[in-house]
C-alpha cells in the first residue's frame, strides 16, 4: 500500500471522529446545537476531503469503504443541513455500496433511510417508495423496530406526496406504536408531525393541532431546533386553513428564525413561502412577493422540483392581487410543464387556475372559465379538497364578471360547501362576499345582505385586510336598502 493511501484512509477516519463529536452535540438532550454547528462547519472542508479519500479507496480497502458508509451515517442530522438533496443522494449511494461491500445490512437499511428521504426532495417519489420498501424488508430480515417503523414512517411520507393520504396514514399509524413500544421519541414526534398533516389535509385541522403541540414538546424535551422548527412550521400551515391567519404567520415566523439559527436552507425556504402565503391575505402583498421570491431562489438552488411548483403557484396568487397578469402567465407556463414532467397532478391543476386568473385580469373571461373548469376536473379527479373549492370560487368571480349571476351564485355555493366539508376556512370570507355580492345583482337583497354579514364578520375574525372593504360595502347596501 502506498504511503498517501495510508495518510488519507487515516485523514478520513479522523474526521469520521470529528463528525462523530459534532453529531452527540447536535444530538444529545442539551440544547448545543450552535456548539455542533460550530465545530462541523469549522472543519467543513475536512469532512469534504475525507470523505472523498474514502470514496476513493473504497472498492479495494475495507477500512476505506467502512469510512465510506459512516460518513453518511454519522452525520446524517447535520449532512441534511449543509448538503443539497442531490449532494445528499450522491453521499448516501456510495455509503450504501460500501456498506454492501462489508456486508453490513444494518448500516444498509441506514443508508436506505436516507436515501429515500433525499429522493423524496427531489420529488423523486417512485424511486422513494421502492428505497422505502427495501429498508423496510431489510429492518424486518434483521428484526430491528427502530428501522421498521423508519420504513413505515417514511413510506407514508413519500405516498402524502402523491396524494394518497389514506394509505400514508395507515403507513403513520403501523409505525408510531413502534416507536412507542421502543421509547424513541424522535421517531414519535417525526411520526405525529405527519398525522398532524394528513388530517389537516383531510380538513381536521383541530386533530392535527393537537398532533403538532405533542410533537413540538418531544422536540423540545429533546433540545432538536430542527424538529421543533418543523412542528412550528405545521402549526401555522393548520392555523392557516382555520382562518386564523396572525396566528398562523405567528408560528412562521417562529419556523423561519430557527431554521435560520441552525442555517436549514429548505426550512428557510418552506417559511418564507408560508409566511408569503399569510401576507398575501393580510394585504401585505409586495411582503408576500418578496417572501415568495426568495423561497423560489432557494428551492431552486436545493434542487427541489416539489418546492419550486408550489412557490410558483403562490407567487402568481401575489401578482394576481397585484394585478399582473404577464408574471403570472410566464410562471404558469413553467409550472405546467414541470408539474406534466413529474406527473404532479395537484399543482397541473394550480397552473391552470392560475391561467384562469391572468386570463380575467386581462379580461378574457370566457377563456378564464375554460381553464378554471379544466382545472376543477383535475382537482376532482385528485381528490384535493382544497384546489376543488378554490376553482369552483374562481369560476364564480369569472361568471359575476361575465354578468352571469345566477351561475356564480351556483359556483360560490359550490365552493362553500366543499370548503366547510374539508374544514377549510381560510378563504370564506371572500367566499360569502362573492355570493353576497352576486345575490344582490339578483335583487336578492335581504339574502344578500345575511351573506355579505357573515363574510365580514369571517372577514375581521381572521384579520383578511379585506374586511374594510367589505364593511362599506355592507354600509352602503343598507343605506340603499332603507331608501
């Protein structure tokens, strides 16, 4: 064996240690994450360099491939902060032929985890599913529950991503009471953050309200910033679709300065988008545009195809209040081509309704209700709750600027009714506004009056800037209507 050989097989085992270190202080029940950040950081270019060496020798030397597999197994917390899911998915492939080499099948269902998750970031969701199913068999064939209910965990996780919330959950449930039988309270709290989401998908936004704040204090009993950044960040996505929306930009904010603190790029990203989609509805529309934009400049840059669709989407929802058709039309087109490319149904649909708003602000209502309408038979064929309601309101608005009232009271109706079902009530108020409002072109006055009062009254409960709007409208209907 050559001497470099020898030095840089040593150089790689050493800062193997350093990684060790840094990871029982990012991992051990004493809030020193910064203390772990810190020292992985400071020797960055050392685990970069070591890595490699390790890489290198790792089909002909044993020590060299064992080197290998632990830098991605080690240090998986922390690689997950500082590497892109691409870099991540590349580290985790050479760990896993390594591990294979050795034949180590515990460090292989690891490495599984692992790579699953970072596909899943990709929106690599077939090949997330198949990794999934690999560690699951492995975790069994070894009898280790700590793996198994990773496996099912994660299983769920990927299958959320392609709408199929029902089978998640029954991956979620199979899993936490594995982790309750083994004590790991990691694998709880990641287990009912993802319960949390389902059923605030499903509409039980309460249930999943009650599944974040369980979450949340494992996350702190355990001193994880990363886990409980998350869980704030669920928090608000619930309070959200409740309508209470200071308090849900609250909880974003909270997410965004932790992930700031311990510098998680996609968390930055996935707050800044939410706290976007707040303002918006808050009036703070050019905040929204700002915080839109850079959550795109940073899924973008991670390489997170899933991450960059919904940015997108949101964004045009902010040029649309800003009455910018042009931005919207361009996001759109790319939306849908990517969205068509990754077989994402749900934001296809949202690149249509968004087509359908820019074509009304540039007052092509007819065409505007074509694509809303292709957009409905999407979301309905999805199974997406919220995208079903939210279409059905678009079509509404296109139909009460076609002059058409009678059919955009049909529609508002429509999206009433599918929004209070899933539990949605974010966007009610402007709902009841907009049938309010198509009832009294009606002559329907005292009918539309009732509505135009709920809508304000859902309106200032959860702080829509709309609400003073609506208010002198509803003064100068009731002038009118006492004359």
């Amino acid at each position: 064996m050559s001497v470099l050989r020898e030095l840089r097989i040593r150089h790689a085992r050493h800062f193997t240690d350093v990684l060790v270190k840094a990871q029982d202080f990012y991992g051990g029940h004493d809030p020193s994450t910064r203390a772990a950040l810190d020292l992985f950081d400071l020797e960055w270019s050392n685990i970069r360099d070591g890595q490699e060496y390790a890489r290198s020798y790792a089909g002909e030397d044993d020590r060299a491939a064992s080197a290998c597999s632990d830098y991605a197994d080690i240090g998986a917390h922390l690689l997950d902060l500082r590497l892109t899911p691409r870099e991540r998915v590349e580290w985790v492939k050479v760990a896993l032929d390594a591990a294979r080499r050795l034949g180590d099948l515990g460090a292989q269902c690891r490495h599984l985890n692992s790579l699953g998750l970072a596909q899943k970031s990709l929106g690599e969701l077939h090949e997330a599913i198949a990794t999934h199913e690999s560690q699951l068999s492995i975790s069994r064939q070894l009898g280790d529950r700590h793996t198994e209910g990773a496996a099912l965990s994660n299983l769920g996780v990927a299958y959320a991503a392609m709408n199929d919330t029902a089978r998640a959950v029954d991956y979620y449930e199979a899993a936490l009471p594995i982790f309750r039988e083994i004590d790991y309270l990691g694998g709880q709290g990641k287990v009912l953050n993802s319960l949390g989401l389902a059923r605030a998908d499903s509409g039980e936004s309460r249930q999943a309200i009650t599944y974040f704040e369980e979450a949340r204090d494992i996350s702190r009993r355990l001193g994880d910033r990363h886990g409980e950044g998350n869980t704030c960040a669920n928090l608000g996505t619930a309070y959200y679709y409740l309508g209470d929306l200071r308090r849900a930009a609250d909880h974003h904010k909270e997410a965004l300065a932790i992930f700031r603190e311990i510098g998680y790029r996609h968390g930055q990203g996935v707050a800044l988008g939410n706290l976007g989609l707040c303002y918006v509805t808050l009036g703070d529309v050019p905040g929204a545009v700002a915080c839109h934009k850079q959550s795109l400049d940073i899924a973008r840059s991670l390489g997170d195809l899933r991450g960059v669709l919904e940015t997108q989407g949101a964004l045009c929802i902010a040029y649309v209040f800003l009455g910018e058709p042009q931005p919207v039309i361009e996001l759109s087109e790319q939306m849908l081509k990517d969205a068509r490319a990754a077989d994402d149904t749900r934001s296809e649909g949202v690149a249509l309704d968004n087509f359908g708003r820019a074509h009304r602000l540039l007052g092509d209502l007819e065409r505007a209700a074509e694509f809303h309408q292709q957009a409905l038979s999407i979301f309905r064929k999805a199974h997406y709750a919220r995208g079903e309601a939210t279409a059905l309101g678009n079509l509404g608005i296109a139909y009460y600027e076609l002059g058409d009232y009678r059919r955009a009271v049909d529609f508002c109706e429509q999206e009433l009714a599918v929004a209070r079902a899933a539990n949605h009530h974010t966007d009610a108020g402007r709902t009841l506004a907009n049938l309010g409002m198509a009832l009294w072109e009606l002559g329907e006055r005292a009918h539309a009056l009732a509505r135009l009062e709920e809508a304000l009254a859902a309106l200032e409960q959860s702080g829509d800037a709309a609400a003073n709007t609506i208010r002198e409208l509803l003064d100068s209907w009731h002038a009118a209507s006492a004359n």
